[in-house]
C-alpha cells in the first residue's frame, strides 16, 4: 500500500513502526468529518481554478458515495491504511485515478488532521450537552417534588445547618449549568478553520479560506498558520470540560452514595439502579453510582496525559499530537454514559422525608440561638460563647435545643424570651434566610423556576 509520504522512500516502512504509527483503529471515527472537509475543499479548490468543473463534480460524487456507504455500514470504514485520511483518500483514487489524486493539492494532512477533530467535537459537544440538561431536568424534578421538605446540609462532612432538600438538588444544578456553558466554550474554541495553512507556512494557491470557513460553518479562521499546525488547545479545553463535568457528576455520586445508605437513608435508590451482593442477601449497593464516581479519573487522566504532551512541543506540527484523539473518544464515552447513569439514578430517587427533617434538627440550630441574641443588640462574637457553651452542657447530657425549657434557656442568657422555644427550629431556621442564594423557600422557589424557564429555552 502507497501511504501519502511515501514518495521521499525507496523501501517500504518497518511494519512494527509503521503499526505503531498508525492511527486508523481509533481515528476512523472521524469518516464523516474527513469526507465532509474534503467535500469542500473540491469546491475550494474549483473557486480557486486549481480543479476542473468536471475534476471537482467526479470527486463530489464519489466522496458522497464513499460516505454514503460509511454512513451506511460502519464495518466498510476499515482496512490496513495508516489513517483516515489515507483510508479516504485510497478509496477516491481507487475510483477515480488522477483525478483523486489532484485533491490533496494545497492541502497538509497537518491542516486535515485539526479539520477533522474540531469538526467532530463540533457535532458531538451538543449530545453531551443535552445529556447535562437532561441531568438537571431530573435533578430539578427532584427539587420540586421535595417541596418543602428539610434535611441537614454539612461542612467538613459534619451536621451544619437545616436546607431545604430542594436546596441540596439545585446545588447540583448549579454545578451542571457551569458545566453546560464549559463544554459550549469548547466547541466555541473549536470553532476555527484550519484550511489555508499547509503544513505551516500556507498554501500557494488562491484558496478563498472565508468561502470555505462559510461553506463548513466555521465562524472565523485561525489567525496564524505555524500555531494552527501545533494547536490543540481546544481539544484540551474539551477534555477540561469533560473532566470538570466528570468531577461533578463525582460528588453528586457521592452525596447520593452516603445519603441513600443506612446511616442515613434521606434516599432510597430504586432497584432498577442498585445491585446485590454474591454473598449477603440483605444488600443493597449503589455499585451504578460507585462506577461513575471512579471514572471521573479517566477524564482527569486524559486531560493531564494531553496537557503534558503539548508543554514541551517546538513549533509545528509533531506526532505527539497523535495523542490527542484517544483520550478526546474516550472522555466522550465517559461522560456520555455517566450522565446517562446519573439520570436515571437521580429519576428513580425515592425521598424520606421523615428521616430526612428528622436529621435536620437538634444542635443542627446553633447558629439560629446566636442569631436570636444579635436580634437582641448581643454582639455576634459574645452570642456564639454563649451558645457554645449551651451546646456543649447539650452534648455532655444527649440532648438538643428542642428539650429546652425556657428557665434553661434563660439561665444561659437572660436575652432569651418566651419566643425563643418557636424560634429555633428547623423550619424557622430555613425561611429565616434572607439572600437569593440561600434556602429560604421564597429564594429556592425562584432558583427552580429559573431553571425550569432555562430548560424549556433551549434549542437543540
């Protein structure tokens, strides 16, 4: 088989080198993308004069053909070539002879190679970005079915104060959202063409590159030919997206994990999304959510492997930069099937809320006491000594401020009146918040239907 260099060679490749060089395994998923940016460089190339009408018709239709018939059966989209491109380009002049041997004039594989990745993350970003909206419509769903409902929120991984459960849900949201905008910026960052800069320098020939930038529905072009060849920061940007979404989608893993287990139990996971145990009969594991918790680091690795192989490139194109497209797929799957995973996990939640308010109160109301003494002119400082104390003679004795009397209350401060007993509580604490970020119930109820009004706008 002739490869695109092999003119500069009187002897065949090492197969063991030429095999470890190769590509075509994992990059033949860009067919479409190599045949569709080949597509318009006929035409680009006809603009310009290079092409004859009829050389530049016979190569449209053939590559339309050859992508028909990848489209079609994905098994045709092999054999033994070193890429893509050569795949693509082996079957052109297989069809068509010189004439498909005239399309790569102008052209780099360098140039190609860019084209092909920033057109499939391109096409492939707004999946994952419906996936993520996806996520949020279940976790919101969630949020409005809990309603009222109360459970403990935590610092340091200790009973802090009492949250709306809705609260905890868009919490998660607000994480998500972020992540819809990042991978938006991805694909905004991918939204460059290449075409134009040869190997480095440019090409000679009078290729209308704003023609061309239109006819692929790119939105500018890149602004300097020896940083085109070597860039791949909007691949990278990619797989930051994918991690940060991954790591999210970890810590979400994680609440539900432990708030769905037996200490806790504010959740039930359905049985569609749990497992058993070979051995223990009484199990029931969150092995689904366990999963997604422990491929966040695929992402991760992916992204720190591509990082570290563009930090010490010189100019121009390398083959390291061969490294890039792997770890790009699998980022891809990674988080397409977490998301997916999460969905279901997050729809088939089953809250109880009687356990849940019940783990909201007790010496969770720390902080509303001393609240209530600064409404009575007590310096914030002074009333947090003067309920820690009260929380420290609570926990010595197994009791919390709802077993209070109010001759106890006051011997701890005199400020402390008969409304104390009905202020401190759970529910009090909630709707005591006053800032829009807060779990109030009149703050949370905006934040939800914010997200609601965000979901029903948007358009794939």
């Amino acid at each position: 088989m002739t490869n695109l260099w092999s003119g500069r060679f009187d002897t065949a490749p090492d197969a063991a080198a030429f095999e470890f060089g190769a590509s075509f395994r994992f990059d033949r998923r860009l067919f479409p993308d190599d045949v569709t940016g080949s597509l318009a460089w006929a035409r680009a190339l006809a603009r310009a004069g290079v092409l004859t009408s009829v050389d530049a018709r016979d190569i449209e239709r053939a590559l339309t053909e050859i992508l028909d018939l990848g489209v079609a059966n994905p098994d045709f989209v092999s054999g033994a070539d070193e890429d893509v491109h050569s795949f693509v380009e082996r079957l052109l002049v297989e069809r068509l002879g010189d004439a498909g041997r005239r399309l790569h004039t102008g052209r780099s594989r360098n140039e190609q190679v860019s084209l092909d990745l920033r057109l499939y993350l391109r096409r492939r970003i707004p999946a994952l970005q419906q996936a993520v909206a996806a996520l949020i419509e279940a976790l919101s769903t969630q949020a409005a079915r809990a309603g009222d409902g109360l459970m403990p929120s935590y610092t340091h991984f200790r009973p802090a104060q009492p949250v709306l459960v809705a609260h905890f849900f868009l919490a998660h949201v607000a994480a998500l959202r972020r992540d819809f905008d990042r991978l938006a910026s991805a694909r905004a960052d991918a939204d460059a063409l290449p075409l134009g800069s040869g190997a480095i320098a440019g090409t000679s020939y009078p290729i209308d590159v704003d023609a061309l930038a239109r006819d692929l529905g790119f939105s500018r072009i890149v602004a300097n030919s020896i940083d085109a060849s070597s860039d791949r920061d909007f691949a990278a940007a990619f797989l930051f997206a994918c991690t940060l979404t991954m790591v999210h989608l970890s810590r979400l893993a994680e609440d539900l994990i432990i708030f769905c287990g037996d200490e806790h139990h504010f959740f039930e996971l359905s049985d569609e999304m749990s497992t058993g145990s070979s051995m223990m009969p009484q199990k029931k594991n969150p092995d689904p959510l366990e999963l997604v918790r422990g491929k966040s680091g695929r992402a991760l690795g992916h992204l720190v492997a591509l990082l570290t192989a563009m930090k010490g490139l010189p100019s121009g194109y390398n083959k390291d930069l061969q490294e890039d497209k792997e770890g790009v797929f699998d980022a891809e799957e990674t988080l397409a099937g977490s998301l997916a995973v999460a969905r279901s996990v997050v729809g088939g939640l089953t809250l109880d809320r009687a356990r849940a308010e019940s783990a909201a109160s007790g010496l969770l109301l720390a902080t509303d006491a001393a609240d209530y003494l600064v409404g009575r002119g007590v310096p914030f400082r002074r009333a947090h000594e003067i309920v820690g104390a009260l929380v420290r003679k609570l926990h010595g004795e197994g009791r919390h401020f709802e077993s209070l009397t109010l001759d106890e209350w006051r011997a701890a401060s005199e400020l402390f009146g008969p409304d104390v007993i009905g202020r401190v509580t759970p529910r009090v604490s909630a709707a005591a918040k006053r800032t829009p970020q807060s779990t109030a119930p009149a703050a949370v109820e905006a934040r939800l239907a914010d997200v609601q009004r965000w979901l029903a706008g948007l358009v794939w």
